[in-house]
C-alpha cells in the first residue's frame, strides 16, 4: 500500500491543478514512478479522463474555464469508474469555490477529499475564520467533522496538519510526525494530493483507506529528512520520494 507500489504500477493521473504548483506535482509523481498528464481544456477533458488511472482536482487557481474542464473530467471519472482525489484549496476563500466544492460532493462521487482543518470546516459548515488559502483560526473536534463529512459524502476524508486524520467515516486513523515548518513552503499539500491519487490508483477499492494511510505516513517521514531550509524543501521532497521508491537509481 506503500509509495513503492506505485512504481510497479506506473498509474497515469490527469491532473487538474493549480498552476502555483504544476512543476512541483508533476515531478512528485514522476518520482514515485507515476506519469502526470495535465490539461485544463474542456474540449480534451474527456478524452484525457478517460485515459488515466487517476483523477487529481485541485481548485486552488480555478477559473470558469478550469472549472469546466474540471466538471467534465469528474463526470467522465465517475462514468468509468475511475477514482477522484478533491482538493478544495481555499474553499473558503469564496462563494465560487464553496458552489464548485460542493456541487462536487453532493452530485458527485469523490473518492478522496484532501484538505486542511480550515476546508473541512467550511465544507461542513462550521463556525471557521478563513485565511486566503490558508488554513485560518477556529475550535472544532477535526476528527468528529471529518467522520461526518466522509459520511455524508461517501467518501474517505483526509485531514492534513500537525496530525493527519484519515477516515471513510467509520475507521480512523491518527498519522503523527513530520515537520513543523513544512507549511511555508507552498505546494507540499498539493503534492501530497497527488501521490494519494496515484496511490489509490494502484490497489483496489477495499484497501483506499489503507492506501491513504500508508502515503501519509510515508510522506510525513520524509518530511522529518528536510534538513536544508525552506527553499530546498521541495527539492529534497522530490529527491527523497525518489529514493524512497528506488526510481531511477
């Protein structure tokens, strides 16, 4: 279930990003030994789908053109079966992300809701102080929310932050560690979003959970070797999923 198993997979993920961190997802990917395939044409949205293992939604610089695309591929994903990492950055940042984030959950099946507490708690509808696409302030039980958010949406909820919450709504699991300097660096979370969707690409649908699990510690891991400062956090995250899955050594 590790970040190895994807390396004997080689799943293609159809990456609907943001474009702060296009570089940084594709390479996480093709260090794990997956391939990216990125593209937020409508008119190809569908083709594309329907070639990957594995859909990656990231909303953090959404427009009404990415937006479509994005529709497009969600529906086509869930027409073939194919499973959907969410990432609602900055969901609530703005009415136009919470519609899109909640269309997506409640006429839709997501696979995978990745975010941070501050998503969740918008996405749930409590009481939350947002910060941009920041995680924000607020007093919330993250594991009572998450439990309810996945089942309320069917789907497996991972919470990321000091500690990660992992749940389908009714196993969760608590993933400790890391680094506590790791969110000034943008696009390790996004990262994260994408190794969980080639992840969940690899196995079957009765071990997503444990798939989701196991990346989360894995990366959290890595995230303890970040030694060199902040601006060769990304680098060394790349370097070290490389190592880790033995790609191109």
């Amino acid at each position: 279930m590790s970040l190895k198993l994807i390396s004997t997979k080689h799943p293609l993920i159809h990456c609907l990003t943001n474009q702060v961190v296009m570089t940084q997802t594709a390479n996480a990917l093709l260090a794990v030994g997956a391939s990216p395939i990125m593209t937020d044409e409508p008119l190809e949205s569908k083709e594309i789908t329907s070639l990957a293992q594995g859909i990656l939604v990231n909303i953090g610089t959404m427009t009404t053109l990415t937006q479509q695309a994005m529709t497009i591929a969600i529906e086509t994903a869930n027409q073939k079966q194919i499973p959907i990492v969410l990432d609602p950055v900055g969901v609530g940042a703005s009415a136009f992300r919470f519609s899109f984030v909640d269309a997506c959950l409640t006429q839709n099946n997501i696979t995978v809701l990745r975010c941070n507490q501050g998503e969740l708690a918008t996405i749930a509808r409590e009481p939350w102080i947002t910060k941009g696409v920041d995680s924000g302030k607020g007093d919330v039980d993250c594991e009572t929310i998450a439990k309810r958010v996945a089942t309320d949406y069917h789907c497996i909820v991972v919470v990321t932050g000091k500690e990660d919450i992992v749940t389908d709504g009714k196993r969760v699991e608590i993933v400790r560690g890391g680094h506590d300097q790791i969110t000034r660096v943008t696009g390790t979370g996004c990262m994260l979003g994408a190794l969980l969707s080639a992840g969940i690409a690899s196995v079957s649908k009765e071990h997503y959970v444990d798939s989701c699990v196991a990346i989360c510690q894995e990366y959290k891991q890595l995230a303890t070797k970040l030694t060199d400062g902040l601006g060769h956090f990304p680098a060394q995250i790349i370097t070290n999923l490389a190592q880790l899955t033995e790609v191109g050594q």
